[in-house]
C-alpha cells in the first residue's frame, strides 16, 4: 500500500501535529498530539494528550521528531493514520 495513494482517496480527512513517542515496531510509529481546550464548568484552559498510531513506511520518523498526520482508511486494528510530513 502506498502512502500518495491513501492520502490522495482521502480527500478531506483531519490533518494533525505531534510529536513522536515511539518508532519500536515495524512500519509504525507512535505520536502524541496535544490539544489546549476550555473546561466547561471552571472556564480553565486544560492541555489533553492523545496518542495515535502511525504508519510510516520503513521507519523514517525518530523519536522527538515533530510531524503531521493524515487520516486515511483503516490499516490495521488501531492504526488509521498516516505520516504526513517530518
């Protein structure tokens, strides 16, 4: 499966920023994106983590890395996004 392909079928699918947590498995990687939003009762601006899997073809991205994700149809069991850009 070829990473142009998927992305180009997909047409208006949700683009994300993170960082890399983890590039131990094969053709995976794990990214951690933040979100900064506004608690409804206490008015207070909360940071929420989210961690997706990624596929990345050959294990280019390292772990730090700052990147964006594209979502794309389901790969695997929990991996429905794609490596966008380093």
């Amino acid at each position: 499966m070829s990473t142009e392909i998927s992305m180009q079928e997909n047409g208006n699918g949700r683009v994300l920023k993170g960082t890399v947590v983890a590039s131990k498995m094969q053709d995976t990687i794990t990214v951690a994106v933040e979100r900064y939003t506004k608690h409804k009762k206490y008015k207070k601006f909360v940071r929420s983590t989210k961690k997706y899997l990624v596929h990345d073809q050959g294990n280019t991205a390292e772990v730090g890395a700052k990147v964006e994700i594209i979502e794309t149809k389901p790969i695997s069991r929990r991996k429905r996004f794609v490596l966008l850009s380093k």
